[in-house]
C-alpha cells in the first residue's frame, strides 16, 4: 500500500492506494490553534501494509510557525515520528519526490507543494493543455499547464501576484473579503468586518454545497444548518433575523455569491490570457461553483472522472499516484 498525505492548516487529507482500489479520508484539524494530534492521527494509518508514504504540505503557513523553515521542518517531524519504518517522500514544486533529508534542506520547494502534485497527475492522466483551478475550503489554485508543462510560479508569494493563488474558498473566506457594501432596501449598504460570517454560510443557505461539506468551525460555533448559517450572514449587518427578514437574507446571499464567481472569473480569465489557453480542469469542494464561475471555458472535471471523494482530496490521491508510478 502507498499512503498520499497532503497535510494543510486547516485540513489534513490522506489517500490509501492498494493497485486500482483506494480509500480517501477528510480530516478537519486546524494547525492554527496548536493542536497537537496530527500525529496521533497520521499514526492511526501506519499499518503494516503500508510500503512507502508520499506528502505535500501547505501547513508550513500556518501562524505557530515564524517561518517556512520552522514549518516544514516541524511536519516533517511528526510524518517521521508517525512512520519511523516506512520510506517517506516529499514531492517538491519542481516535480521531484525528495526524501527527507533532502526535503529539510531545500524547505522552501516543498512548501506549499500540493498543486504540484495534482497539475503533474493531470499532465499524466487528464490534459497537456490547459488551466487546472482547483477549489478548496479556504484558497483557489489557478494553474497553466501547457504541453505538458506547468507554468506556475513556484512560490506563494509570486503565485498571489501572477493570478495563480486566490485566497477565497467555498467555507472559509469571510463574507467582507467578497465585497465592503451589498445593496439592502434600496441602500449601498456597508457592512461589518467582524469575523461574522463565511463563505460556507452563503453557499449553504444557497444550496450549492451540502451540510455535510460544511466541515470547518462556523464563526459563532453554532450549527450549520441553513437558518444558523442565515443568523451569521445578518450579523454583517450588525442585524439579527428579527431586524432582517429572511428573503432579504436570500438575497444578501446572492449578491455575495456573484462576488465570489465574479473573483474566481476574474483570477482564471487572466491566467487564461496570459498563456493562451482556452480547456480547464476543475477540482476540489467548489467545483460547482466553479463551473458556474467560468461558463463558457471548456471544463473537464476531475470529479466526474474519477468521483467527488477524488476531486475533495485531489493532491493527496495525485501524490500517491504519481509515488506509485515513480517507484516502478
């Protein structure tokens, strides 16, 4: 058995590939706040079928580490400490698999390396031509792939100022990052920047995700079904739903949302341009919103190719693959 771990601030996903079979797993663990289980729970899939593991991180980013460096070096760690008898690798921005040494010595192209590891398994598997856009809880990835070459910057930072990294996702992003004013009745409205109210609510209340995709902590700690998340989006009007009625909720919601689209159609439209491709493969939690996002592009998808469990955890089902396919 191969193991693909794609270990990230808010959520640490694993793939268990045996042959053709393999078992996804979707854990919500946020970094952030110190939590010191992860290696508790990377322990619990140490078994002993396991042959080789294959990891890529974005957790390195997390604020309890001052640096990249201190990051990757403390993941690093606990996969060791977790899988003491197992070979373990790193997959790097560059497309290399790197034991951990190796990884610990160039920290910085193993930081925040799994949409490498999902653009390569689409070279291989899905398309050479085109822009990979992936949709996860909390950033969307916008990657150019042509003939057979991913064309991304290799760092965050240079990825944010190219149009390849956007930080708005379907659960995580507060509602104030999409827009400061939505229209109520007949006003330009301001609202609160307070940590009130987040994507995942507007997407619920809209159904374009199902309650049990609504896997992060809600920003008042209370339940995600729809008049809970409707509750936090009348917060951003310093309101609660005795002030607001619910329709008007409904459309607040829908304003908030075409921001969103409007954000992704942005982002992808110029990387589009900029290479002159014209296919996209989508992936991730927000693939429907995706597809309404970019109509009129050309889309594959990774979900209905090989299924939603894939396309939730697509870095790590791809870094077990391309493991597999690097050992032979």
């Amino acid at each position: 058995m191969i193991l693909g771990i794609d270990i990230g601030g808010a959520n640490t996903k694993i793939t268990e590939l045996m042959g053709e079979t393999y078992r996804i797993h979707h854990i919500y663990l946020p970094l952030w706040k110190r939590d010191t289980r992860l290696v508790e729970l990377l322990r619990r899939y140490n078994s002993e079928d396991v042959e080789k593991v294959g990891v890529v991180m974005t957790a390195e980013l997390v604020d309890v580490y001052r640096s990249k460096r201190e990051g990757v070096e403390d993941i690093l760690k606990t996969v060791e400490r977790a899988f003491p008898n197992k070979e373990i690798y790193v997959f790097d921005v560059e497309g290399n698999f790197l034991d951990l040494d190796a990884a610990r010595r160039n920290y910085i192209k193993v930081s925040a390396s799994n949409w490498t590891a999902t653009a390569h398994f689409v070279i291989r598997d899905i398309c050479n031509n085109c822009v990979l856009v992936d949709m996860g809880s909390t950033t969307t990835d916008v990657i150019p792939i042509r003939e057979g070459k991913v064309l991304a910057e290799k760092r965050d930072l240079k990825r944010l100022m190219s149009n390849q990294l956007v930080y708005v996702g379907a659960l995580r992003t507060p509602l104030s990052f999409l827009s400061r004013t939505v229209t109520f009745r007949g006003y330009e409205t301001n609202i609160s920047s307070e940590y009130f109210s987040i994507t995942g609510d507007i997407n619920i209340i809209l159904s374009k995700i199902g309650e049990e995709d609504y896997t992060c902590d809600t920003p008042d700690g209370a339940p995600v079904d729809r008049e809970s998340c409707m509750r936090r989006v009348a917060r951003i009007l310093c309101s609660d739903l005795e002030e607001v009625r619910k329709e008007e909720i409904l459309d607040i919601s829908h304003q908030l949302y075409s921001k969103l689209l409007d954000i992704i159609r942005y982002n992808v439209d110029q990387v589009s341009q900029r290479y002159g491709i014209e296919d996209v493969v989508i992936t991730g939690l927000g693939e429907g919103i995706l597809r309404e996002a970019l109509e009129g592009y050309r889309i594959l998808s990774i979900g209905e190719k090989y299924g939603r469990e894939v396309s939730l955890c697509t870095p790590s089902f791809a870094v077990a693959k391309l493991l597999e396919d690097w050992e032979k």
